[in-house]
C-alpha cells in the first residue's frame, strides 16, 4: 500500500470511528454513503478496528447497525458539568502536547470528546488538527514495554555526546508540565538508581520480550512533587524571591510547586520555596522561571543563587545593551 492510500484509509478510519461514536448505530450502506466510498471498504475497515481492540458492536436487525460502545463512565461525564469541564481540560492539553498530530493521538482526542456533553463535543470536534504523521515508533515501544512489564534494549544520545547502548527496565512515564515532551524514568540494567531520559535522545529502542522486569520501588511523589517540570525528589535548595508590586496580581494567592510560604512585605511579595536541584547541583528549572518574570523579581537568598541570577543579567546585558 503507497503512503498516499495508507493516509486516505487512516483519515476513513478517523472518520469511521467518528460516525459510529456520534451518530450509530448506522448501516453499512449508511456509513459508506457519508464516506464516500465502497461498502466493502467500509466492512475491511470496521474489521480492522475490532482487531485492534475496538468495541464495535451491532443491532439484531437486518441489515445489521453498528456502533461503538461507549466506556461506563461517559453518562457520568456528559451529567456533571465539573466533571466535563474537567474532562474537557484534559483534552485540550492533550491536543497542544502532541508533537505531531497522527492518527494514534487523533483517534485518543476523538475518544475524550465522545464523552462530552453535546455543546462541549461540537466545540471540541473542531478544535482537533487532522493527523499528518505517524506515532513515533519509539514512543510506542516503550509504552509496550512499561505496559506489559518488558525491558528494553535502547542506544540514547546526550548533547554533545555520541550514542551509547544499553538495557533499562521502564518504571514510570511523564509529560513535563513545562515543555509538554515526553520522560522516561528507567533503570538501567546492573545500576541500582533510577534515571530519567528524554524521549526525543532516544535513537532506538527494542522490546526484550522473552524476559520480565522486576517490580522496582518507584514512587512518582517522591519522585515528582515539587518539581518545577521533571526534576524532583533529590536534592534541594531553599530560594527566597521578593516580586514587584506590578507581578503581584500574578504571583500572589497561588501556590507554586514545592512553596513554603508566601507573604506579603508591604508592596511587594516575598516568596519561600525549595527548588529541586540538577546532577549538576544547579536549579535549572526554578531559575527558568525566575528569569521569565524580568526585573520584576528579586533572588534574595541564598546568596549563590543569588549571584547566579545577577551573573546571566550582566552577561545579558554586556552582550545586548549600549
């Protein structure tokens, strides 16, 4: 099959899963009329669906209806409007994490809309970027993996560095809350620490199916409370900011990841918080976010940090200013 005709079947089955969700049951002859195409294609296709896990159902009558069956949780979605909203939330940062839109993360988007009430779902059906790519082969490879309990044999490039290879047991996976990219957490066959790699430095994986991982003592709150994006768990320093009294409105009555205490000093607001600390010794991903509030933050303590922040403002400023 030629990857033209490979698309068009993907777009048909996007579409296909659309109309058995939203407007099944539906005859064959039906479905192939606002498809556009053959009936035989039509029953290839809903074949192809129910080989791959789908819960495609059909009517006692004749000719037969089809549909798709929709999770038990959906009447309790589509009744509660904060459970809506909520769901309707999920979809959205969905939608802007995927890296390329492709038919995997389409058809999961279309899934989460099915269960909105009808006002949300017409919204939400047209926000959604048809697919243009595949997903990526990697991405699958090792959500088979922690799935199923596999170990990997992987080569994983570092900036600057040349590839090395080796085998880890995936524990855990997670989207940074900052740049949307996919993390592994993984163990690495004879070390006792587990690692965290992004997925994009990842050249190639394979499943290890004739061998079992061990049920490794991972706990994602121990591991990920307090960070700022995907460094948590560890090691921390405690950093206190003073806010303008312009940033306040924006800063003030929130908490923020690993807060201790905010108050305000007059105008101005003083925050305390412990910000988790790289395997350089270093808060990269609080100090990304201090630098996106401008001059209108202050690192009052500790004095390191401190000098850190005022080192890139002057590098800033000898290399851009007059």
């Amino acid at each position: 099959m030629t990857l033209t005709r490979k698309r068009e079947q993907g777009r048909r089955l996007l579409r296909l899963i659309a109309l058995l969700s939203e407007e099944g049951p539906l005859t064959t002859a039906q479905l192939a009329e606002r498809l556009g195409c053959q009936q035989q294609e039509v029953q290839r296709d809903r074949r192809l669906l129910i080989s791959e896990g789908r819960d495609v159902l059909q009517t006692d009558e004749r000719p037969a209806r089809y549909f798709l069956a929709r999770p038990w949780h959906t009447r309790e979605v589509q009744n509660d409007p904060v459970r809506a909203v909520i769901h309707h939330a999920l979809l959205r940062l969905l939608h802007h994490h995927a890296p390329t839109p492709s038919r995997l993360y389409h058809e999961t988007l279309l899934e989460l809309s099915g269960q909105l009430p009808a006002r949300l779902r017409a919204v939400s059906l047209r926000s959604l970027t048809p697919p243009s790519g595949d997903t990526p082969r990697i991405l699958e490879t090792l959500a088979a993996a922690w799935c199923r309990g596999e170990p990997v044999r992987f080569s994983y490039r570092k900036p600057g560095e040349e590839p090395n290879t080796g085998e880890a047991d995936v524990v855990f996976m997670e989207i940074n809350r900052t740049n949307l990219d996919w993390y592994v957490f993984a163990r690495r066959r004879g070390e006792q620490r587990v690692k965290t790699f992004h997925l994009s430095r990842f050249v190639d994986a394979a499943r290890l199916t004739g061998q079992s991982s061990p049920e490794l003592p991972f706990d994602p709150r121990d591991e990920l409370d307090g960070a700022w994006g995907i460094i948590g768990g560890g090691q921390h320093c405690e950093v206190t900011l003073r806010f303008a009294p312009e940033a306040v409105p924006y800063v003030a009555y929130r908490r923020w990841p690993g807060q201790i205490e905010g108050s305000m000093d007059g105008p101005c607001y003083v925050l305390r918080l412990r910000a988790p600390l790289n395997r350089d010794h270093l808060p990269v991903e609080v100090m990304a976010w201090i630098r996106g509030w401008g001059p209108r933050v202050e690192v009052l303590s500790p004095a390191w940090v401190r000098d850190l922040w005022l080192g890139e403002a002057r590098e800033l400023l000898a290399r851009y200013g007059p």
